[in-house]
C-alpha cells in the first residue's frame, strides 16, 4: 500500500516583495484545482456500497492548454524533451485516508466525453465500510496545489470484492470476502466476437460463466502503427473513444457479473518496426528496436505510463481480474524480467488489488519469455490448439507435454486427458502452485496459402456441439485447471459457425454442480490406462482403464468426472491426416463399466449423486442419489457406467452431516517437527518417531497433507501410524491427512521402525 507521510499537504503560497522601487518579475499563476461533483447523489443515504465505484470530477485550470503546453497523460514532471511522448507532464493523485487512517495515494486520470467535454477524474471502490477522506494533489513543474478535504461514507453491501489467489490454496482464486472463484467461460477476442459485451455477457450470466478474457487488438488506447509508416503517435496520446468503449465493456461486466482478464497488447504489434516504441525516419520513439522494448528505461517507463492510466480509470472496477500484459509473447530472455519489473509495479498499486499474469504460444507452459516460474506471475496462462488427429507422438516434440510422460499406448490425444495432463505438468512436476488457465482453447486451423489443413470454419461445424470444449472443461476443474475458448462468435452461434447454434449452454451443467462447492484444500489425483509420474493416484482407483476418473477429495468429501476413453472427440469429426501422421484411426466407443474406489475417507454413511454434463436444468441434471457406507477400511466403492455416446458424469460423495468449511480470510502456516524417542539405536530396537503439527498461521488450515519417508536401514512396523496414518511400501513413507487445524493450533501424529 503507497503510505502518505500527511493527511493534507497545504498549496505553497508564493509572494513578491518590492524593493527600492524595482517592479518585481511576473509570478507564473498556480494550477487551481476544484471538486467539481461526485457520483454520491446516485446511492442511497449510507454511502457509497463497499467495493463499487466513488467518482469525482475534478477541474484543473491555469495549467495552459491540453497537448499543447504539457500532455494530461504523461505524470513525469521530470522526463521532459522535444519528443511528443516526452512533453511537459502533470501529476494529478488522490491522498486517501481509510476509516482505520491508513493513508494512500491513488491516481486520477484525464477525461474526455463523447461531446468533447474534458474534465479530471477519480475512481475509486472503498473496501471498508466506515467514513473515507481524501484530497486531490496537483502537481505541475515546481508548484504543488491540494483541494480541502472531501469525505464520504462506504456502506455493506453484499459484494465479494476484488479477486486474489487464495492463500489457502494457491491452486485457486477467491474473493477479498474469502468466497471461492472458479473461472467458467470463454475467450473475448476482437476479431472472434460475433457481437458486443451487450449480446454476449447477458448470454453468459444466463449460463452461469463468470470470467472472460479479452483480447482486442483494435481496442489498446495506444493505437498501433499498422501502417507502420510512422503517422501514429499514439505513445503518452491515449485514444479517448477507445477508452469510452473500456468504460461500457466493464459496465456491462459488472451488470452480467463478468470477471475480466485485460491482454493490453499484442505481440504481433510488438515484435517488429510495426512498433510504435521503435523509431523510424519519420517516427519518434524511444528505442532502436525491439529488443530495447524490454531492456531501455525510458520504454518501460511510457508503458507504466499506460499501466497508471489503466489503474486509474478502471482498477476501482473488482470486474477486472487481472492485466495480461501482452498476447503469446515471443523475444529474448530480456522479456522475462519486463513481465517481473511490470507485474510488481501493478502489484505497488495494493490499494486496489489486481493481479499480473502474461501469456505464452505454441503451446508451451514454461518458456523463458514470460516467467511463471516466478512469483510475481500471479497465475499461468496457457494457449494451444488441437488438431483432428493429432496424437501424443506429435505433440511429443514440444518438451514441456514430452515431460508428462507422454507415449503411443494412448494414440488419441483427447482433450480430457490433455487438460488433466496440463494441470499435472505444472502442479506436480514443475510445482508451480498458482492458477492456471488454459485461456485460448480451440480447434486448430490454417494460415493462407498453407496445404493439408482444413480452415477452422470446416472444424467448427464438424463439432457443433463443442465436444472438443466439454472435456476439456470438465476434466480441467477436477484437475485444477479452467478452460476458455477463444472464439466467442462460436459460442454465440454467429456467421459462419451458425451450425450447431448457439452453445452458451455448455456451462451451465458445470455452473451449477460447482454452485456452493469450495475444492479448496482437496487432494487432486486421475487414474486412467496411461500414468506417469506425476499421478502415483494412491487414494482413487478405477477397475476399468477405458474409463477415466479425475477427482479432488479429502476425507469427508469426494467429486470426481469419469469419462468413456473409446468415446474420444475426435471421432466426432470429418477424417483428414496432419502432415506427415500415420496414426490410426479413432477408436470404436463401446459403452463401459467399472468400480471406482476412494480411499482415505472417514467412516460413515455418505450420500453419491451422479450429475449429467449435459443438461442444464438444475432439478433433473441428478441422475442419480444414493447412499452408501464406508466402513472402518475408509474406502468408498462406486460402481460407475458409461454409455457408447455418453459425454461423461460427474459425481458428489459426500459425508452425511457434513458441511464445507466457511470462508478463510486469513491465511495458514504450518510448521513441523520430528523427534525420536531413540537418538542411538542399536540394530533390532523399535524407534518411536513424533511428528508435531503447528498452525503458526491466522486462519484454520483445511485437508492438511503430513508425509515422512521411513530413515535408511529400518522397516516400519506395521500398523503403527496413529490417526488413521497409511504405509505407501512402494514409496517407503507415512501420510497422513488432518481434516482441520485451527489457527494457533497443534497436534501430533506417531509411526514405529524397527533397526535393521
């Protein structure tokens, strides 16, 4: 949080004194500054709803004439030159003081309305309730002037806030509230829209999504040289009618309860002299080429610029999710520390929180251009798209999906066991515990003038129910995963992609079985004919490997998707070979059964509902409901059967009286201790070993997971683990899961070896 060292800065007052009759020099007037209104008329007497929109208009004369004596969007006093980008700036910010009288500064940005009208602005979403004071600050070449200060009231209200990682599970979002967020939903790309926000957000909110990610190359308030002929200046000279258009897309956001993830740029806008940041002959930019993008101060610093602007005009609004800074960014290692050094200056802006995440292509998760691996990277961002054949062996070339343990016993890459193995690849072996979206999901297509590909409108309308999409969506939410797909106007059923309809549907049936549900805190595991080391699955088992079972579960609760593997997507679409692939043809579905088994769990009668991924009527999407014993093994037995053409179920085994923990807003740390009852053993002694559990944290920590690998040269003795502890022989270690550890509290959990 930006801290003020006061609560109001008093306007320097400037004097002139006569002396022996000498005329004294001409003073230069000051910037006088007003509040000229607020948006407080439009709510009710309490004030202003806790996390929706104040807004000031604020009035600055004396400053001479917008782009013609300084630039309203540059708020550099100090980086003045000839170049347009570089002209005389103006810091224009808001000192704010929080009912606890936490002070912050926050900034406030030029306004033009669609009549041509010009005024100041601030935006803002108070996050607690009580009163709020602020002033504005003006600061214009030596001069600093402040207004008095004004006051408001923030009142309840029942929204959840902006959206964080959650501390308790880093593999998920939530709310400032503590309320969980699971991204459900599709891609918003310029040149894939089939219509405005207006058309599309109402259809989603009627469906149940909650997220999309926008992507317009045509609505970046800097425009891009398309030209490249150097005619834009568009460094520090925002397009207003652009950022008018900003303004209504979260607007209908928040109406249809949108969340939105913002890619700024384009790498294709970037990459080359096509770059409004590299000079030409008859441009004036800052850098020599491309590569100084990343690595010259003076470029990173007009693109803070930029992210200032967007802070200011729309970080108020918790409908934005996160900045992706630029589209399947490609260049030098160099763009690895930009995204770094960009991310933490969003994250400097902690008063309004959003979070920073960038985005790879060719499908690759981990590269050097944009750094994941880091924690500045809130959440990873995936991109890739499948071909009508492409299996394993082709998809084996990129090094990341080779590390899955990728191989030819399982020829048909389908989208369900892809999206699981995404998940895997960064939760279990590059251990990257932070979301994860796979955001720009699709079918593959041709560039012009490329052979052997049938264009994306032939994919398409081969797979007019989104099969491809379907399980990929449901695998990737049991596997920790959420999936987007790219192209709205596919979604809507708009031209050209009219077969099949609108398919805005296809959420709904996720939407409303994960309504109410947390998967905070549960153990991911898959179990299928293919594995690899990153799915030991020693809880969750399946009798019959054509069927695959993704789960999250701890002990009291279970929710799994299990899919037919004979029933794959592609075979749903017209035959045709990628270059140079010899593999055979899809298989045959033939309808399958199995058991699937869940161990681990507590004793008790728990109650299993089958749920269809494909109706969306809440009352008969439950199939079935039955209930069912475990016994003192802690092992559920469900038998599970999926016919020839069945798209899947989904399934809820839950404990009988059992309920989800509320909420957490604060965040646990446990810490671990072990001591032996035996420092020096002799061969043939047993050793007692104690493990001490602490939750050092402020909040409880759910679904704790406690591992301990047996010392070299002893046997454990059998059955010795206490609370309900499991021997893995093939690992040579102890688990335990503790259902719950209050914050502050602790425990301890015991297993036996003997000395060999």
């Amino acid at each position: 949080m930006r801290k003020g060292t006061s609560l109001l800065m008093a306007a320097v007052a400037v004097s002139a004194l006569i002396l022996g009759g000498i005329a004294p020099h001409p003073v230069a007037a000051q910037p006088v500054v007003t509040i000229v209104s607020d948006n407080l008329s439009g709510y009710s007497s309490s004030g202003v709803p806790r996390f929706d929109k104040y807004e000031a208009t604020i009035q600055i004369t004396n400053v001479g004439t917008a782009f013609t004596d300084y630039n309203p969007f540059n708020p550099n006093l100090t980086a003045l030159g000839s170049q347009y980008y570089n002209k005389k700036g103006i810091l224009v910010d808001a000192v704010i003081t929080a009912p606890d009288g936490a002070t912050q500064e926050w900034p406030c940005f030029w306004y033009q309305s669609s009549s041509g009208s010009t005024s100041w602005r601030l935006r803002f979403a108070p996050t607690t309730v009580g009163q709020w004071r602020y002033y504005i600050r003006v600061k214009y070449g030596a001069d600093t002037v402040s207004t008095t200060a004004r006051t408001f009231n923030c009142a309840s209200s029942s929204r959840h806030g902006f959206i964080e990682v959650n501390p308790n599970d880093r593999r998920f979002f939530r709310f400032t509230d503590g309320s969980g967020f699971y991204p459900i939903g599709t891609d918003y790309s310029g040149y894939s829209m089939g219509g405005g926000p207006e058309l599309a957000f109402p259809k989603m909110k009627a469906n149940g999504a909650t997220y999309t990610r926008a992507f317009f190359t045509s609505m970046n308030i800097e425009p891009y040289d398309v030209n490249k002929n150097g005619g834009v200046k568009s460094l520090n000279n925002y397009n207003m009618t652009r950022a008018l258009s900003i303004d209504n897309f979260f607007n209908v956001a928040l109406t249809n309860d949108i969340r939105v993830v913002w890619c700024l740029d384009d790498w294709t806008y970037i990459k080359d002299m096509s770059s409004q940041y590299v000079r030409l002959t008859v441009r004036e930019a800052p850098c020599a080429n491309v590569t100084e993008f990343f690595t010259l101060s003076a470029a990173k610093e007009i693109y803070k610029r930029k992210l200032r602007y967007w802070l200011a005009r729309w970080g108020y609004s918790t409908n934005f999710l996160s900045f992706d800074f630029i589209n399947e960014t490609g260049g030098s290692s160099a763009s690895y520390d930009w995204h770094i050094e960009m991310a933490n200056y969003v994250h400097g802006y902690a008063e309004q929180p959003h979070l920073a995440s960038g985005d790879n292509g060719s499908g690759e998760l981990q590269a050097t251009s944009v750094p994941f691996n880091n924690a500045a990277m809130d959440f990873s961002q995936y991109h890739d798209y499948a071909k009508y054949t492409q299996g394993w062996g082709i998809k084996a070339s990129s090094p990341n999906l080779e590390k899955m343990g990728s191989n030819l016993s399982y020829p048909w890459m389908d989208m369900a066991v892809y999206a699981d193995r995404l998940a895997r690849l960064q939760y279990k072996r590059y251990k990257w515990m932070k979301p994860l979206s796979w955001n720009e999901f699709g079918l593959i297509y041709r560039y012009p003038g490329s052979s052997g590909f049938p264009d994306w409108n032939t994919a398409y309308a081969d797979d007019p129910g989104a099969r491809h999409f379907r399980d990929a969506m449901w695998a990737g939410m049991f596997a920790g995963l959420s999936v987007a797909h790219w192209k709205m106007s596919y979604m809507l059923g708009g031209p050209g992609y009219e077969n099949g309809g609108e398919k805005m549907w296809i959420f709904k049936p996720l939407a409303n079985y994960m309504a109410g549900e947390e998967f905070v805190g549960l153990t991911q595991e898959t179990t299928y004919s293919v594995s690899d080391d990153t799915n030991p699955s020693p809880k969750v088992t399946c009798s019959n490997g054509q069927i695959m079972v993704v789960s999250m579960h701890n002990r009291d609760r279970a929710y799994f998707f299990a899919k037919n593997l004979t029933d794959v997507w592609a075979r749903l679409i017209s035959d045709w070979g990628y270059p140079g692939s010899t593999l055979p043809a899809p298989p045959n579905p033939i309808a399958q059964s199995g058991t699937v088994r869940i161990a681990g769990l507590e004793t008790g009668t728990y109650t299993l509902q089958r749920y269809s991924t494909v109706d969306t009527n809440a009352s008969t999407q439950i199939k079935e409901a039955v209930t069912i014993t475990v016994n003192s093994d802690g092992t559920a037995v469900i038998p599970v059967s999926i016919g020839a053409s069945d798209v899947g179920f989904a399934y809820k085994l839950k404990k009988q009286g059992s309920s989800p923990p509320p909420p957490v807003t604060g965040t646990p740390n446990i810490t671990l201790t072990l001591a032996a009852d035996n420092a020096s053993p002799k061969p043939g002694d047993t050793v007692t070993y104690t493990i001490t559990f602490r939750n050092t944290g402020n909040a409880a920590a759910t679904a704790v997971s406690i591992e301990n690998a047996i010392p070299a040269n002893c046997t454990y003795v059998s059955g010795s683990a206490t609370s309900a502890g499991t021997y893995d022989s093939a690992a040579n270690k102890v688990r335990w899961t503790i259902s719950t550890v209050a914050a502050g509290g602790s425990g301890t959990v015991q297993f036996k070896v003997t000395v060999d």
